[in-house]
C-alpha cells in the first residue's frame, strides 16, 4: 500500500464549506494549512491520502517523497517473497530427486531385467515377478489365503529395486510376506528363505513394545510415503496387501 494523490485544489478548499457537510471531510488534525506558511514546503495545493493515519493532508503538487511503502509492510513483503522463493526450491529439487530416482529404477530394471517375460491383465510386471495388489482389506492370513487362490503368494522382497518397486506400487500401507510365527524374533519369507535385505522403521520392530493392550506384532506391513519402511504390527490387523508370482515368458 503506499500514500495516494487525491484531485484537490487547495484554492478551492475554503470555498463554500458552509454548504458541505462536516462528515464527508477527512483531513488530519490541523489540516489543510498550507505548509503554515512556511518557505520551504511553498504552496500545498494537492491533497493526498496518509495510509497510516487513515487521513488527508495538504502537500506542494511537486513532492513526491512520501508515495513510498511504509517500511513495515515493505519488509512484510520481503519476508513473503523470501518465502515463496524457498518454497519455489523446495519443490523443484523434490521434483528432480523423484525424476531422478524414476530414471534410474527404470534404467536399472532394463539393465537388471532383461528378459522379456509376460504377466496376466491386473498384474504389474517387474523383472521376471508379477505383482498384484489387492483392493480390499484384512488380516495377513486373508491376504495370503487370496494370494494362493490366484497362483501366487505374498510378496518376498530380496533386494533394494524390488524394495523401490514396490514403495512406488502401493498407496496405502500393505501386507508383505514377511513374519515371525515360528519363532519370536525369527523372521522368515513365506517361500522359506531367510531375511537378507532389511528397511525397518525407526525402533523396529518391537512387537508392540510389550503393550499389555497390544496382541503379539508377528507380521509385516509396507508403509507408504518417501521410506516406504516396514513396521511389524499384529497379523490380525486389517491391510490390503500384494501378490507376487513368476512372470511367463
């Protein structure tokens, strides 16, 4: 905001006040004076609005110092600007980080991944596995059981690619086929092969850090958002999960 010119003669200003109404005049305390007759200011014959004050003043025609920002909302605007330009660099190194790992993962897939294999409509392929997630809900063994129904099982991750595949897969947090039913603290795959690759979550797991309201954690979810971490919660939560089977040549 800044201070505005209004059209005024000041010649004219003590012209007729009798016939105006007191209320429709908004000049400030001791205004207009004419400089007061002072040398230096010469005649004030424009009217100009103070921002500030919420009130009009006299002031010579030729002054121009005082159309300014108020340094208050100068530096308010600054702060904003600052804010959106940060903003700004926040979102575009994001954007390039997820461009990056998009082309990478997808270069290391063809390098990784050769062979051309096929999956069935519904599934996503990824190297020589299909991959199918489910778009109901409930417990670990319910996701397993409809896994084995369509010629596959929960998903077994064994590397950092699969582990990207899969983050990028899912949009809420998922069952995997990983647990610890056997033996606590023991986690196997649900093919039998044992845990190589781990991404657990901060403090995980904890088998729900011995909660008396908690039943025993001894199954795995896959969270979504940029980690993508694992997190062992009771098998009788309810998730919906992924399937994954060999793709056919």
């Amino acid at each position: 905001m800044e201070e505005v010119y209004i059209n005024v003669d000041y010649e004219k200003l003590t012209q007729n006040l009798l016939d105006i109404r007191q209320d429709k005049w908004y000049w400030g305390s001791g205004q207009p004076n004419n400089g007061s007759g002072s040398p230096k200011l010469g005649e004030e014959d424009c009217g100009h609005i103070r921002v500030q004050l919420q009130d009009w003043n006299d002031l010579s025609c030729s002054r121009s110092s005082e159309r300014r920002l108020p340094p208050e909302l100068l530096v308010a605007a600054l702060l904003c600007l600052g804010l959106l330009s940060v903003s700004l660099l926040i979102g575009l190194i994001g954007l390039s980080v997820h461009y990056h790992v998009s082309v990478s993962f997808l270069a290391e897939e063809k390098r990784v991944c050769g062979q051309k294999t096929t999956c069935p409509d519904g599934w996503t392929k990824f190297c020589w596995s299909c991959y199918f997630l489910s778009t109901e809900r409930g417990s670990w063994t319910k996701g397993r059981e409809d896994c084995r129904t369509r010629g596959a099982d929960l998903v077994v991750i064994h590397s950092a690619e699969e582990q990207t595949f899969i983050s990028t897969f899912i949009n809420k947090n998922t069952w995997i086929g990983l647990n610890d039913t056997d033996k606590e603290g023991t986690w196997e795959w649900v093919d039998g092969t044992p845990l190589t690759v781990t991404y657990w979550g901060s403090n995980e797991p904890n088998n729900g850090n011995g909660g008396i309201f908690l039943a025993n954690e001894d199954c795995v979810e896959i969270s979504t958002g940029w980690s993508s971490e694992w997190n062992d919660l009771s098998c009788e939560a309810s998730r919906q999960w992924i399937c994954e089977k060999p793709a056919q040549p």
